[in-house]
C-alpha cells in the first residue's frame, strides 16, 4: 500500500490530537506554536480547530531569527518570557508545540550552552501553563532537522513520517499498559534489569511520569499538563546511589552519533567501567561529567507498539528500556525487566 501524503497524515494527526489527547471543545481557545518545518502541519491543526468551532491561532518562531536573536540579544535577555507571552498562555485552553531542530539535542545549529541559556525559560512557561490550566502537546517530529538525519543515517521526511503515522496509535492501549506498571514504581522497589549475560540492580525513588499521548483532568491537577506525541513512555527516577552491576546497551544515539553495542558497569551507583567498540566516543561522552557525577537516576519503559527503533524516539518504542544520568541516555531494546517479584511484559 503506497504510502499517504504528508498532508493526509498531518490531518489525520491533527484531528487525534484535538479530539483524543487535548478533548478540545467547541467555544475552546486554541494555540498552535511552530517553527518553520512545522507549519504545513500547524496549517492542518489551525484548519480542524477551526471546523470544530474553535477560535485557534498560531504563533510563528522562525529559526534564524531565533538563532540569531540568541547570539546577539543581552545575555540577560535571552530565555526570557515576556508579559506577551505569559498572556497568551493565560488565554488558551488548548496548547500544540512544533518545535524547531534548533532545540532538539542532536543539533548542531546552537551550541549547548547557547541551547541551554536560550531555553531556561522552562520552568516559568509550564508554571504559567499549569497556573492557566492548558492542555498542551509537543510534536517531536519537529525537532526532526539535518543534523539527526545524519546521525541516523535517514531522511528527514522518513523519520518524522515514521514518528507521524506512530501519533496514530491507539492511545487506550498505551495508557492501559502504563497502567498496568505505574502502581509498581513506587518509592523503595527494587529493579532487576537483565541484558543478555548481564544484569543491574537499583532502586527506585522519585517522580513518576507517564507518557501516554492523553491530557485529562489528573494530569492537569498534577502539573504533567503537556504530553508528547507520539506518546509511549512510563519513567521512574533511581535513587542515584543504588545501581550496581552491568548492562549491556543496544545501538543508542548520542550527540556523537549512534554507539553500537555497549557495556557499562556501575558500582555503589557509580559508573565505574564501560567497553565497546566505539570507546572513544563513549569517553567523549563521559568527560563532560565529572566522575561522581556519572551516576544513573532515571529509567523508563517504552510503551508505543507502533514506533520502531532508529527513528529518534527509541524510548517510546515498546519493549525498550531507557537508563539516563550518566552523560546520555542508554538504550536496552531487548532486555528483562523485573520489579520486585513482577516480571515487566
């Protein structure tokens, strides 16, 4: 079967994400931000909103003004939210983000430091859309640009085509498997994570997140009142100085581009050892951390069963599971996971 057109996909995408993950009603105000990529898509959004009887609007963030707006505005200045902003926020109800490959970590086109000032602005934007009760979506084919299209040896339009027609999930079916594992990632549990030979042990304590493409009352009342889409992960944060023992990581993108098979070995928390045949990049890695500080604290599972690996959201893919602190983030995509006495499917 030939595949859609790309326009066919982006309302198809754009109708699940009104009607299913935002419940948007007619009357509601609606926001579509997009940077540049995104705008045939945010064009379909604004279309369907509008024929439900909404009164959407979107706002434009071109890249190289931003870029340059970022290398040249008075470092005070930059990352910065405005009162026109906080005002917009305040009257939507409905909120979709297109973001820019600029943003996305594997880009080249900001350095990170230039990344991380310009985006510091995060903790005020979700306050402000958390205090407006919004309900928000984050497409992440728009961070799709150049730079992961390398790194993945892909096309752009192959992989955000992949992470569109994966938006079309059944999202009943994700959040009833996050519902089935979210009770057991409690405070306390221990983790069992084997990968071929090998296996490590943690325990969790921290925030649980889950990313089930769904924006509904309790998310709002909780802060998580922005999801991904496509969605498909549950998180746990790992007390930092639990993790003990190896594993052994599938291929994983890094800014350094995809690491075939590695192992990594953690002691008292720490990693304390790593091998691959793709060493040097693994030391490029962890050199911008400072050895106490390679510590795991995060891991999630994957919970989408229609995206597939190498296509920028290996996290979400179902079966896969994520450990992060430690300089990126480590992909298992054929592992065992057991929480206390239960086996994870």
């Amino acid at each position: 079967m030939p595949n859609k057109s790309l326009d066919a996909l982006y309302t198809e995408v754009a109708k699940k994400i009104l009607t299913e993950t935002l419940r948007v009603r007619e009357g509601e105000s609606v926001t579509v931000e997009t940077w540049n990529a995104g705008i045939p898509f945010a064009r379909r959004v604004l279309a369907e909103a509008r024929a439900m009887g909404c009164r959407a609007i979107m706002v434009y963030e071109d890249e190289e003004a931003y870029v340059e707006g970022v290398r040249r505005a008075p470092k005070g200045d930059v990352g910065v939210m405005g009162k026109n902003e906080y005002g917009m926020l305040a009257g939507t109800d409905a909120y979709i983000f297109v973001p820019g490959q600029a943003l996305g970590i594997y880009s080249r086109t900001l350095k990170p430091e230039e990344r991380t000032e310009s985006t510091r602005y995060n903790s005020s934007w979700y306050d402000a859309a958390a205090k407006a009760g919004l309900r928000g979506a984050r497409l992440t084919f728009g961070y799709v640009g150049k730079d992961m299209a390398r790194l993945l040896g892909r096309s752009i339009e192959e992989i955000a085509r992949t992470q569109l027609k994966a938006a079309l999930v059944d999202y009943g079916e994700v959040a009833s498997y996050a519902r089935n594992i979210s009770p057991l990632l409690v405070d306390g549990a221990t983790a069992k994570l084997s990968s071929g030979e090998n296996e490590l042990n943690f325990t969790l304590r921290g925030e649980l997140a889950i990313e089930d493409g769904l924006v509904d009352d309790e998310d709002r009342k909780s802060g998580n009142n922005m999801t991904y889409v496509p969605p498909g992960l549950v998180s746990k944060d790992v007390d930092p100085w639990s993790a003990d023992g190896k594993v052994t990581l599938a291929n994983t993108l890094t800014k350094f581009g995809v690491i075939a098979r590695s192992e990594l070995e953690f002691k008292d928390g720490r990693l304390v050892r790593w091998e691959s045949d793709e060493k040097a990049k693994l030391k490029r890695l962890f050199d911008a951390v400072p050895p106490d500080d390679r510590r795991m604290n995060f891991f999630g599972v994957g919970l989408n069963p229609a995206l597939r690996l190498g296509y920028g959201q290996d996290r979400f893919v179902r079966g896969a599971t994520v450990i992060a602190g430690f300089g990126f983030t480590g992909l298992v995509s054929r592992g065992r996971l057991s929480i206390g006495s239960a086996r994870i499917p």
